[in-house]
C-alpha cells in the first residue's frame, strides 16, 4: 500500500491496488519466467502503481529497455513488451522480433498496450511480418494515476496540444474513460459541472457511456458528490504566472516528474564530521515528493517567502526532541526514546535536504533577474500598460534570454489585454524571429492559434472586468497566514480556482455575466442515483469534490483548492484531476514545433 | 465496433455513405474506430478522391506552415535555400510570406558570406573564425557582421548596414548588437562612434536608443577598462542610478564628483574611507571638504 494515498478524504489506494490486481492478472497469463521490454516513458507513471517488487513476486527476472537490434540474452521463456501504441515502437518491437534466434532459445512472445490497444499498431506488426508471432496481446488501462492523496493525473502531456490545436479529442475520450473506471470503484457521481468546450465533450461522452451500460447499476456508495471539468483555456493566464508556492518553484526551476525532483548533488554532499568532503558527487540528487514526508507535506504549498519560518520552527521541535533524551531516566523512559529515534532521525534528514533546497531556490527568488521578471508580470495582471510593447520583454530578447521565458511574457500580455495591437503583435514577432531563428514562426503560430498570444480582435478587452468582479487581484495578500487562495501567487488568486471556489458558494449563477465572457459553455448534468444510495448528509459533514482540469494544472492552482479544503467554513473538500502536471516552461515546450531549439 | 465487434464496412458503397461513415466515427472519437474507417477508405476509394475529400477538411495556411516545416530535416544548405524559396508560393497568410521570404534572403545570404568569409580565411585576410553562420539567426548573423565586417561598405553582403536596411532590423537591435560586438573586440572608439552624432549645429552630443546602465552592463561583460566605463556612467541622468553603478564599478571620480554636485558631506566622507590611501581621489576629496565655498547641505 502506498501510504501517501490513504491520507485523503478519498481513498486512492483503492484505484491503485485495482491498477495492481490487473497487471498481476496479465503477468499471471503469460505463465512462467518472463523478461519485460520496457517503452521507457512508461517507467515513470508505472513506478507509482508498482515497484519491482511485485513485478519479481509474478515471475519477472529481468528488465530490459526497449531499442533496436538483438534483444538481450535472458534466460526467461516470455518475453513481454510495455509499450504506448506508437508505430515507431512497432518497428523497433519488428526489429527486436526479427533478429531473435528462434532455433537456440525459443521465447514466448506477449505485448501490453498502455493505456490503449491500436488497431494501427497492429496493423503494421502484421505488415512487417511478426503479428502472428504473439502470444498475448493485451491493453493495461492506465488512465488516471494516483500520485498524491488528493491528486490524479494521466500524465497525458499532449492533450493541450491536441485538443486545442490540432482537433484532435482522443485525450478527452481517454478521460471519459478514465472518469467512468474512477465511478466504478468510487459510485456514479450524482452532479456534473462543467466549464468549456471540451467539458461539455466529456460530460457528453460520460452520459453516452454510462447509457450504453445502462444494464448494470453501480451499488457503491457516491463518494464523489460533484465533478467540475474546467477546460484549461478558460483561464490560459495562470499558468503561465511564476508560480510562489515552494512546491510551485521546485517545479519551476528543477522539475518535478513523477513525484520525483533532480537536484544539483553539490549541496547535498554527506559531510563527515571532521572531514573535509573530498569527492563531490556528480549523480543528480533524485529526492520523492508526496505528503508521506511530514515536513514536505507541512510546507509544500506555503508561499515561499512562509518556508524558512516554518523550517526554523521544525528545526527547535526536531532539536529539543532529540534533547529529551536527558529527561529519559527511567528504562520506560529510554526505551520510549529509541522507539522514536527512527522517526527523529527521518525529521532530520528531511529537514536537512528541505533547507538545502530552499537555499537553492532562494538564490534564484533574490536574483535582480527573478524579481525584474515577477515584477512585469505583475504589472500585466494588474492591467497596467498592456497594451503597448513593453521595455523589459524587448531588453530580453536583445539579451538573447530564454526564449520560453519571453514567450511566457508576451503571452501573458496578451492574455491580460485580451489580445496585442498589430503593432505590438507585429514588433514582437519580428523580434523573436529575428533573434530566436525563423523557425519559429511554427511556434508562433501554434501559440496564436491555442490564444495565447494574439491580434486584438473587435472584442473589447473583458479582462478588466473579469478581474474586479471575481477580485482575482488581492492587493495585501498576506503571505505568511493567508486567508485567501491570492497568496499562492502573492496577489493573484487563480482564475481558475475562484471559479471552483464561487460555485461551491454562493454559485455559478451569482457570475453568469463574467461566465459568458470566458470561453466556451458551462453547464450543470445530473446522473440518476439507484434508489437508496443518496447520501444523507450529516451536520457539519463537508461535501467532496472532484475538479478535473483538462490540459493541465500546476502546483500553485493545487496549491489554492487545498487551501480551500482547509478553510474553516467551506464545507467542501477537493480532490483534484487532470490529463497533465505541468508549469508555464513545460506548458509552452509543449506548444513548440521544435522542442530542441527553444533555449538559443 | 466500438465494443471490439468484428463489423463489415461492405454495405457503404457510394462516396456519400462512406464519408457519412467518416463523420459519424469521427464523432465516436475512438481512434481505433477511426482508423479501421480510414483503411477502409483507402481501399475502396481512388487516391485522388480520398485526397480531395480529405484536404477540404484542411486549412490553407496550416498547410503551408506544415509544408515549410520540412525544411527542418533538410541538412544540407544549399538543398534547404532551394526548398525555401519553393515555400514561397505556398499560400501562407501576408505577414508569415514576408517572414519565410527574410528566411530564404538569410540564408541565401548566408551561404554567400560563408563562401566569400572561407576563402578569406585561406588567403589569410581573415582571422580563423569558430563561428559558422549558416542557419543562425538574423540578429546572430548581423553579429558576426559586425564582428569581421564592421568598416565594410554599404553595398555588400556582409556589411552590417546592408543587413540591417535589407532585413529592416530596429535601431535598438542593431545598436546592442554593434555595441556588443565592438565591446567583445575592445573596439572602445568604434563603440563611442556609435553615441556620436552631430547636430545641426555641428556639436556633438552623445545619444543612445539604449539606457545607458544597459551600455554600461554590455561594456564591463567585455571588460572594458575604467577609463571607458566611466565615461558611460557618467551619462546616466539619475543621481543615484549614477552613483551605485559607480561604485559598482569604481569609477570614483564620477561618485566624487555627484556627491559634490549633491552637496552631500556625509556621504562624501563616507566614500573616503573606500578610495585607496594616499592615491589622487583621496586627495580630491580632502581638497572638496576643505573648501570653504561649498555649502554643503550636511
């Protein structure tokens, strides 16, 4: 069991032991020993359902990555392959088939397609010859992944892309599918709103699923009372805002993936006592990231500027703990202490590498660079001069800064105006092409066509508005005892989540104005109960919500529903889904016709 | 066929039926169900009318930014300037044609400097050069320009005016970029040629498009000597921007000299302590707070 799922309101064990059982069930078919051929992106989101460990438990000897050529020699008589459903895949999976010496060491042959079989894919394994030379061939669904215990992601990191570029709803089915697996195992979920062209796909698709089902009636208890799909360009500012939170910047500076984070080795050095340290170590420092670790789950989603307080706080608990052992007198006593040493000694380490870690961030937070970039967008999102070309974003592509980092920035203007003058439009392209490469001009046009960054249309500029009549602009949010979700981004509440956070209370209804300025429908579905399963609910008893993002959603808008979840009277809790964890950089990469290129 | 049932695609015989087929699975949005159609399509119709009908679903201009997209995976130069120039008469929008057309007169460009620049360097009229410009940038190219072409005439390829009139680059661009690569090159009176300009009335004044903090940024990057940054800093309207980049840079006359300008003793007698003993500054500043005619304001 992975402890960091079950501390939620929502258990998500649940989907994840029901993940398990699956993959054990398919292991079990191919019977005997058997070597897997791993697609290496899978390795990551698999290491959350199941470490090697149970792979050994069903016959697994050995792992291979999946590449061209010869397989590897492995004494196993099954051979299986993960892989997504790619036709370049297939080819290599032909390669590997082709060149294995069939007379020498017969093997068995298996494939598991994640999370979807593909006609196409098998197709071009018969073309190249070697369908016929698999035994099993079966999909492992693996929608949504639990990877907090409030927090599912399918990691599906070209849904934006696809939905709002190329038209291309496949991850919206995958979705609904995922959606409908998670009532399954958690009860149909009686209210559905949502917000959004591609919302009201998914709810479509969910009440066509759920009709085509319609023999079987799911017993279990809701626990789900209401699901909010939000179409991530509903609000297309947030994330491109510099995240505050100190889970939001180890995001924004090293990555976060898989609940891991790489981390530059030099601070992370065992010292010795006495000793001077000699070889540094050059390996990354790869530390997890979930709320097993009490300290991280403590000061993930404080403002940054919140963290070093909270550390030296923890720091005085963590020493004077370790000090009662001059109280422990009595054998009871001692022994009591070193029943708890193990606990302290996991404090310890875990406030040693949290310190290191806020010390890295805050070079880059106290850096004239860092506060110059805050400082614009801030101004951006407070409306201030957005409509003319702004001289720190042109300083910025003479100095040749990241190119992603100015995409940002012209993006989020024109977002806050609700799209650029054609002069202005006309002068920051002409820059960055003329900078960057005229390569670019794909990206551009990608970022043009997903609305990020775009000509001022007939329209008038709805922002302004939006912004007052949802307060999405908190002029003293205070950082270290928030009492709004503004403090994530110190001062501006995300559009996002003051949308969630209206429709708990007092309702949509309140912002039908400012609702009809955001892009897309919104719309309220309900699904039928069987007779006897409506909840009844108990007083003070908090309502749970299930606020899926479809696109994508970072950490400080994660950051924001917790929040709420805690506030004393909201009588609401939030588990949050969505196709993709991601931040500004990642978000934008992901728009780019040529990924390699955008640094120069 | 959506629920994995072997189905028979026969009975949609005419074109109507079988796109009728396509829209309805394109609205099931089951890739698998999508992809059994489209096989399907492809085998019982001619490729000119699958094509037909599927390129009226498209749009003109992405196909156009679609086409120019393979030059990416055209290595050599020459091939990729060729294809380049065919992209222009795609149908692109007016404003993307202008872009792709300064594309193609880049590289066009580029090549031709590469080849001259090659056999410079052979004849030994150039310095070996480690930068190669083909496929650079506009502004990375205009760099180099003014790197080993600076003085050239205007009518050439590589002359950096020639660049920046035939490519329309801002003032600002051209001046950080002609900036830069003087400073790199410690070209310190190519760089104070830039400010300089004359009036109507024959007087010289220095002006620049850029702050001149920035200047002065660019300049200590490239490490340029005291002398040269001194003169810059003192080019910086405000006060107190003018002092922190002087100490920054200890150009200590120019924080001598405001503080003077300031009437400020305090601060004055502050900086002594930060000149070295016994050199020229501090005795300047010995001399300033001696003198009876300042009216110092603390």
């Amino acid at each position: 069991m992975a402890a960091h799922l079950s501390y939620g309101r929502v258990n998500l064990n649940i989907l994840r032991e029901a993940a398990r059982k699956e993959l054990r069930e398919f292991l079990d078919k191919c019977a005997g020993s058997k070597a897997i051929v791993w697609d290496e992106y899978l390795t990551g989101p698999f290491g959350l359902i199941a470490q090697y460990s149970l792979l050994k438990e069903h016959e697994v000897e050995k792992m291979f990555t999946l590449k061209s050529g010869r397989l590897p020699a492995a004494d196993v008589k099954n051979i299986i392959f993960f892989v997504r459903p790619r036709l370049e895949l297939m080819d290599i999976i032909a390669e590997n088939i082709i060149s294995e010496d069939k007379m020498h060491s017969p093997r068995d042959f298996h494939i598991l397609f994640v999370p979807r079989r593909s006609m196409l894919c098998e197709q071009r394994l018969k073309e190249q010859g070697v369908l016929a030379s698999f035994i099993n061939i079966e999909e492992y669904i693996l929608d949504l992944i639990p990877y907090d215990g409030d927090l599912l992601s399918m990691e599906y990191e070209s849904a934006f892309r696809e939905c709002y570029l190329e038209n291309d709803q496949t991850s919206l089915y995958h979705t609904a599918k995922g959606l409908m697996t998670l009532q399954a195992l958690y009860g149909t979920i009686p209210q559905i709103y949502g917000k959004g062209e591609c919302a009201r796909h998914v709810a479509n698709m969910m009440l066509r699923m759920k009709r085509e089902f319609a023999g079987s009636q799911n017993q279990i208890l809701p626990v789900f009372d209401t699901l909010l799909l939000l179409d991530r360009n509903v609000d297309l500012l947030t994330p491109l805002a510099t995240q505050l939170t100190y889970e939001g910047l180890i995001d924004e500076v090293y990555g976060i993936t898989n609940g891991y984070v790489k981390l530059p080795p030099e601070k992370f050095a065992q010292k010795k006592q006495g000793e001077a340290s000699k070889d540094l170590p050059t390996e990354p420092k790869k530390l997890q990231l979930n709320s097993a670790e009490e300290l991280y789950a403590e000061i993930r989603d404080k403002n940054f500027n919140a963290v070093g307080a909270a550390l030296s706080k923890k720091a005085k608990i963590i020493s004077a703990a370790f000090e009662e052992r001059h109280n422990a007198k009595t054998v009871g006593e001692i022994k009591q202490f070193v029943s708890q040493l193990p606990h302290m000694q996991a404090a310890r380490s875990s406030l040693a590498n949290h310190t290191s870690i806020a010390e890295l961030i805050k070079d880059i937070t106290t850096s004239e660079a860092f506060f110059d970039n805050l400082t614009v967008e801030q101004e951006f999102m407070t409306g201030v001069e957005t409509d003319k070309v702004n001289t720190y974003i042109e300083d910025s592509i003479a100095q040749k800064d990241p190119l992603i980092k100015i995409l940002r920035l012209v993006s989020m203007q024109s977002v806050c105006n609700n799209g650029l003058k054609q002069k202005v439009f006309d002068y920051y392209r002409r820059e960055i092409l003329q900078t960057y490469g005229y390569e670019h001009i794909l990206t551009l046009n990608n970022l043009e066509k997903a609305g990020l960054l775009k000509l001022q249309s007939n329209s008038r500029n709805n922002y302004p508005t939006i912004r007052k009549t949802l307060k999405l602009w908190m002029e003293d949010a205070n950082e270290q005892n928030p009492n709004d979700i503004s403090y994530v981004y110190s001062g501006y509440a995300p559009l996002s989540i003051r949308l969630t956070q209206v429709l708990a209370r007092p309702g949509w209804r309140s912002i039908e104005e400012v609702l009809k300025m955001l892009p897309g429908p919104h719309f309220e579905e309900r699904q039928q109960l069987p007779a006897g399963l409506h909840k009844k609910r108990q007083q003070g008893e908090n309502r749970t919500t299930l606020v899926f993002f479809l696109g994508g959603v970072s950490y400080a808008e994660i950051a924001a529903l917790r929040f709420l979840s805690q506030m004393e009277d909201s009588g609401m809790e939030y588990i949050i889904a969505t196709t993709k964890l991601l931040n500004g950089t990642t978000w934008i990469k992901s728009l780019m016709d040529r990924p390699e290129a955008q640094t120069s | 066929m959506q629920h994995g049932k072997a189905v028979s695609l026969e009975k949609f015989r005419s074109l109507q039926d079988k796109l009728l087929l396509l829209d309805f699975s394109v609205s099931a949005n089951d890739g698998n169900v999508i992809t059994a159609v489209l096989i399907y399509l492809k085998r019982t119709l001619s490729k000119e009318v699958l094509f037909r009908e599927l390129q009226a679903l498209g749009r003109t201009e992405d196909e156009a930014l679609l086409k120019y997209k393979e030059h990416l995976s055209i290595a050599d130069e020459n091939k990729r300037r060729d294809f380049l120039k065919s992209c222009l008469s795609l149908p692109f929008s007016p404003e993307d044609l202008a872009l792709v057309q300064d594309h193609y007169t880049l590289l066009e460009r580029q090549i031709i400097i590469e080849a001259t620049d090659r056999q410079a360097e052979r004849g030994g009229k150039l310095p070996t050069k480690t930068m190669p410009i083909l496929n650079m940038s506009l502004i990375t190219t205009l760099y180099y320009c003014c790197f080993y072409h600076y003085s050239e005439a205007k009518n050439t390829f590589s002359s950096p005016l020639n660049v920046r009139q035939t490519f329309k680059i801002s003032e600002k661009q051209f001046f950080v970029t002609a900036l830069a690569a003087r400073a790199e090159l410690k070209e310190w009176l190519d760089v104070d040629a830039l400010f300089t300009c004359r009036n109507w009335l024959g007087f010289t004044k220095k002006k620049s498009p850029l702050s001149f903090q920035r200047v002065v940024d660019v300049l200590q990057k490239n490490s340029a000597p005291t002398q040269v940054l001194q003169d810059y800093v003192a080019l910086v309207d405000d006060a107190e921007l003018r002092i922190t980049l002087a100490q920054k840079h200890k150009c200590h006359d120019i924080v001598i000299n405001t503080y003077r300008d300031l009437k400020d003793r305090q601060q004055l007698l502050g900086y002594r302590g930060k000149v070295e003993t016994g050199s020229a500054e501090e005795r300047r500043i010995d001399e300033l707070l001696t003198n009876q005619q300042i009216r110092w304001k603390n």
